[in-house]
C-alpha cells in the first residue's frame, strides 16, 4: 500500500479546523496541559427547585438528516463511501474469551452503538482517499437513560479491555488495545475510545489498525462515530465531526422547540 505524503495528516487536520471556530480548533490542535479534560460520561442532575425545561419535539428524519457531516463539509480527501470497508469483517468479525471484549467487537461488527433496538435515525458514511480510512456517523433518537448506559459502559473497556487477544474468521490471532480517547466537551455527556488492533496482513507483513469511536449524547438525541483504517486516523476527526455534528444538532433542536 503506497502512503500518503507526509502533509496529508496536517492538511486534513487543518480542513477540518476550517469548519469549527477558532476558540474549538485551538482546543483541538493546542497540546494537553496537565490538567486532564472531564471524560465523564454523566452530567451533574439538576436541583430539586429547578423548573424542567419544555420538552423538546422528537427529530424528524429530515431534522436528523440535516445535522450529518457530508464530503462537502469536510472536503478533499473525504468522498461518499463506496461501500463497507474490508477490514469490517477482517479485523472486527473476530472471537474473544472475554465477554466485555466480545460484546465490544459485536457491537463495532453490527454498528449498533446504542443496541439493536435503536433505529438509526440518519447515518452518513464517508471515505478518506488519501488516508484509505472510512468514517460512519449517525444520529439517533434514545431515552437518555440508555444513552448514559452505553456512556457508562464505552467509559468501563479501558480497563475491562486494556489488553486482549482475538481470533479472526480467517484464523488470524491479533492484539488489541483499547484506550480512552479526548473529546471536545461538547452535548450532555460524552465518551471516547480508541481501539488499536496489531496483526499480520494475509502475507505476513505487519499491520497496525486504528479505531476511534465516539459517543454524545444532546439531551434524547445522541451521536454515534466510528472513524479507522490501516491508513493514519488523526484523533483531529472524530474531535471535530463530534463538534459540529453536537452544534448542529443543538441548533435543530433549539428551532424545534421554537416552532413547536
């Protein structure tokens, strides 16, 4: 596989500081001070005193369709996809014996971050050309109870699931890392995860994999993100598809109350 030049990772970074603010992007691309960001996948509950703000109309699927990033927002290299990537079923479409670290892949394999009893409500899926990696982003309408649950449990893999080892369908035996990951401190609640997968190609070259996922919960609405490859997969991206798919998804939100 031939790699991009060395000024893909910046230039993609740079386009998609383009579509945030500059107070967002300078929080995506300034390093870390030692003061580590709240993960937390809860939000602190409102006072008993507190008035309860009028209930937001459910999305619409038009309204839901809206929020999505497209290739156009995100600009070259990202395209439409062009279909599922192969390492979907290569890499994902593996056996464990550790049931937090089955249920994960299972869930990664069938795209159901929230269970199967979420109906996506729009999804979009997109390819970066440059890096070979692809990106799927949906929108969901879901109690906020079980939002948080999955919140809770995206936030419990790094430690259940620091380490392991799977075998693929093919026989392949990988190493798999999972890590939490850095979010923009965008919606109610939110999680990140980063999984790195270490392996062999089918001749015997070694290959790294990287996947990162996200979850934001913005009230009864939530964000789901899955962005990986072999190629380079910047934690710039899901930093910002999470902070403009959370703006944008606050705004309809806002509008639906208003036009209620």
């Amino acid at each position: 596989m031939t790699r991009p030049p060395a000024r893909t990772l910046a230039t993609t970074a740079l386009t998609l500081c383009a579509l945030l603010t500059a107070t967002a992007c300078s929080a995506l691309t300034t390093p870390p001070t030692a003061e580590k960001p709240d993960l937390s996948a809860t939000t602190t509950p409102p006072s008993p005193s507190a008035k309860s703000p009028a209930a937001t109309p459910a999305l619409t699927d038009a309204q839901a369709q809206a929020t999505l990033l497209t290739d156009v927002d995100l600009g070259e290299p990202w395209t439409p996809t062009q279909g599922t990537a192969t390492w979907h079923d290569t890499v994902l479409k593996a056996k464990t014996s550790r049931p937090h670290c089955q249920r994960l892949l299972d869930t990664l394999y069938a795209e159901e971050l929230f269970g199967a009893d979420a109906r996506p409500r729009a999804v979009v899926g997109l390819d970066d050309d440059w890096n070979e990696t692809q990106l799927r982003q949906q929108v969901v309408a879901h109690p906020a109870a079980d939002v948080d649950r999955t919140l809770a449990w995206l936030k419990s893999l790094p430690k259940k699931c620091a380490e392991f080892t799977v075998k693929t369908v093919r026989g392949d035996v990988h190493d798999v890392e999972v890590s939490e990951a850095s979010l923009p401190q965008v919606g109610d609640a939110r999680q990140g995860l980063r999984i790195l997968v270490w392996g062999e190609t089918a001749d015997g070259e070694p290959a790294a994999f990287t996947l990162d996922v996200a979850v934001v919960r913005v009230g009864d609405n939530a964000i789901g993100l899955t962005h990986g490859g072999f190629g380079e997969v910047a934690p710039e991206v899901a930093q910002a598809v999470v902070q403009l798919g959370a703006q944008r998804l606050t705004e309809v939100r806002k509008r639906g109350r208003v036009e209620a």
